[in-house]
C-alpha cells in the first residue's frame, strides 16, 4: 500500500546550517515582551500585529495584568498593549478601555483578545471573547467602530481585504456562520452558512474572493473558499493546504504517525506567502516534530516555502515555540513579530538572505539550484544547477545529521545549465540534503528517498 510521506525536519538549527534553496532566511534574534508566566491553557497571548508606523500591538487572554478600582468592587483588567520596536511602550499603552459612540467598554476577562487583524487602513481589529469585534484608531488607541456578535460564543480573528470588507466567525464553528462586514462595520450578509469545525482564525485575499481558515481539534489544514461575488454568492471549499497523511520518521525509519496542519494562527507574510503557526506539538502531531512551529506556504501550490522555529521544549529565548498565536512583520518586511500562547511572550526574528560570501559580505548570487526529479525518488534522481560564470562547483549529500554522504561534483565547470544523475541504491529510505557550493556560497535543497 502506498504512502504519502512527509519527511520532517526538526531542528532549527540544521534548517539554519543548510540554509535550503531560499532567497533568505528568517534567524531568531530576541524577546520583545515575556510575561514571565507558567504555562496555562487558561490564559496566553492571543494575537500580535504590527501597524503602520512600526508599533507592536500585543493582545491578552485571560493575563490579567492591572486592576480597576470601582469603589465598591475590584475588576482584574485585561489590557492590550503597545511597544515601539525598541520594547518600550508608546504613550497611549495600555489600553485597558475602548470607548465608541460614547459607550465605555471595559477590557476585563469577558473581553479577552481572541485575535488582532489589521483592516486595510492599517487600524486595529480587535475580537474581544464572545462579545464584539472593535476597530481601534492605531495612531491615538482610541474606539472607532464597535460590532456586537450576533451570537454569544468565542468569536475568532477578523480578516479584512484591500476594499475594507471583513470576515470573522466563531471558534466553535461547528453550527455557526462567517459573518461579513461592510468598511462601516455594517452587516453585509454571511460569507458561508456553517463552517462545520473548529477554528480560530481566517485570512482573505486581497480581492476578497479568496477566503483561508484554519483547524484545530482533530485539524486537518487550512481550508480555501472562494466566491466569484462575495456578498452575494456564498463561498464554497475549493481546496485544503497542508492536509498531510503522514510522516516519516527517519530517527526509527519505520514509525508513521498520522498528522494534519492544525493552523491556529493564518497572516499573511513577505512575498504574499500565508503563514501558519502549527499547535503545540504534543496536541498536534503526537510529538513527532511538526507541530509547535511555524509554516510558510505558497498558496498556489500549496508548497511549504519555509519553516520557522525549534518545538518545545526549546525555550523561547533560544528560538522556541510553542503554541503559535500571531506573526506580523515590520514595515520594511525585515522583522517577524512571532506570538506565543503558551511562552506568553512575543520573539522577535530577522529575515537574513542565505546569499553571503564569506567574511560577511553580502554579494549577488551567480548561481542556482533546481529541484531534483523525481522527488521522492528511488534510487536515482535528477540534481539540476546553473551557473551564470564559470567557476568552481562543489555538490555533495548530506544526511539529517548532517554528516557528509557523497561529493557528486568538485572541479571547475563552464556557464550555463548541468544535470547530474545521483544513484542512491546503497542509502536506506529517508530524507537528504544536496548542497551546492560556488564560490564560497551555497544552497541546499532537500530530497526524499523512498523504497
């Protein structure tokens, strides 16, 4: 009986050492904020987003961080929190009210972040527990525009397209709709009918045909609707990213686990890509590596372009994670703003291109490395490469621990486009790294041999 594998790499740090055919490459630097707390499925950061002069706005689940006075009561406040790149907090931070048409909303327990979104203005779209959607003025904090949902359940992250229209549903969405919202926070009609699962968050295309969301409990990817007139048709499931059947596991090269993308965090990214931050591993894939980290993905293809992040227990200030819970990017696009659920904390990671001569000089790259084909292969693949010069080229495999293989090439070779044809008959079955190396740069893609 055939397999569809998925062979997965675990380890940041052997990600980081290849390098893989990437343009760049997003390197762990620091933690922005770190609420210092133990782990509690009762409480997290819920949701991170980067507006458009560069501040970080941080939401809060259940972290109770200030306390209101009434007089005759006290309220634990649920605030949301501001910080300029540098980690200091801005002057209207925290947030601990929002006032719209003169209503004043108290940001206690009931109102707990359940998703931050930028609408396409770059102001903030607050979900606030089962209660209401909020869009708050991103230059002074301040209300502007207040939904109350029309059912009283968890509602999820909103997303919003280029013309101002937004999407949310309900977390337990197993009964229950996605709402639409006119640029005025008006009701515009329901985007599909019953979602039919478990969600926490959505993204839309720019033109708002396209509609992502993710899964979680017993998930299985992140789900594409379109609709061709949105508003007036419905949109319907066309097709479903990172739906994985399985993954090999090279460490035992014989223990499957049957895994799926449990997406609890969709933003999109750089270069169009759509993040998605797989649940904590232990709850997601068993613990067999795929969860507790984050997954890029071309949504056209449906290919992983990169991953990012060490699984748990890797502590967060080495690169860890956790329980994704937001990624958001700094205006130049040079800085990734990564929340934690579970670390309650924000990392911060820059994106690095893998192109850099030796001694730290970035230079243009005179060459690339193709897929191989096949790929899963078995026993021989095709490697393709072109060099835009001549020049010295070196080709080797390594395997996942980064121990030397095979030295396929090593010897001056002329411009232009080269195959080479690897025979891997005396290998057993698993994942492969080839490495290509021109004057002092290199590239690495994987490949996967299955027999």
């Amino acid at each position: 009986m055939s397999r569809k594998l998925l062979i997965v790499v675990v380890a940041l740090t052997l990600m980081l050492s290849f390098g893989f055919a990437q343009e760049y490459q997003w390197v762990f630097k620091n933690v922005l904020v770190d609420y210092n707390l133990p782990q509690s499925n009762g409480y997290g950061i819920h949701g991170v987003v980067v507006d458009p002069d560069g501040n970080i706005w941080v939401g809060l689940h259940g972290i109770m961080t200030d306390t209101l006075f009434t007089g005759t009561d006290t309220i634990p406040l649920n605030p949301i929190y501001v910080y300029s790149p540098d980690g200091n907090q801005v002057s209207f931070s925290p947030i601990k009210f929002i006032t719209v048409n003169g209503d004043v909303d108290t940001l206690n327990s009931d109102l707990k972040c359940k998703g931050l979104h930028l609408d396409n203005n770059g102001n903030i779209l607050y979900s606030a527990g089962a209660y209401a959607l909020y869009r708050i003025n991103y230059k002074t904090g301040e209300g502007m525009n207040k939904f109350l949902a029309p059912i009283s359940s968890s509602i999820t992250e909103a997303a919003c397209d280029k013309n101002g229209y937004i999407y949310f549903g309900y977390v337990l969405g197993g009964d229950k709709p996605v709402h639409i919202l006119d640029p005025d926070f008006n009701y515009l009609g329901d985007a599909i009918d019953t979602l039919g699962y478990i969600n926490r968050t959505m993204e839309v295309s720019a033109d708002g045909k396209d509609l992502y969301t993710g899964s979680t409990w017993l998930g299985f990817g992140i789900v594409k609707y379109h609709s061709d007139l949105p508003g007036v048709l419905k949109f319907e499931p066309v097709d479903t990213i990172g739906n994985w059947d399985s993954v090999y596991v090279p460490e035992t090269d014989t223990t499957y686990y049957d895994v799926k993308l449990w997406a609890s965090s969709l933003d999109w990214g750089p270069d169009s890509l759509l993040w998605a931050g797989n649940l904590r591993d232990d709850w997601s894939s068993g613990g067999a590596g795929t969860g507790s980290k984050w997954y890029a993905f071309d949504v056209n293809t449906g290919d992983i372009v990169y991953t990012v992040g060490n699984p748990y227990p890797t502590p967060a200030n080495e690169g860890g994670i956790y329980s994704p819970r937001g990624a958001a990017w700094s205006p130049d696009g040079k800085t990734m703003y990564l929340a934690d659920y579970d670390y309650n904390c924000v990392t911060v990671w820059e994106k690095q291109p893998t192109a850099i001569k030796e001694g730290g000089q970035i230079v243009a790259r005179v060459f690339n490395l193709y897929a191989n084909y096949p790929n899963p292969f078995n026993p021989t693949t095709t490697i393709p490469f072109e060099l835009k010069k001549r020049a010295h080229v070196e080709l080797k495999v390594f395997d996942v621990q980064g121990r030397e293989i095979a030295t396929l090439v090593n010897q001056t070779m002329d411009m232009g486009v080269h195959k080479f044809e690897y025979n891997a008959s005396n290998l057993s079955s698993g994942i492969y790294f080839y490495q290509l190396r021109v004057d002092g740069m290199t590239l690495t893609r994987q490949m996967i041999l299955v027999k």
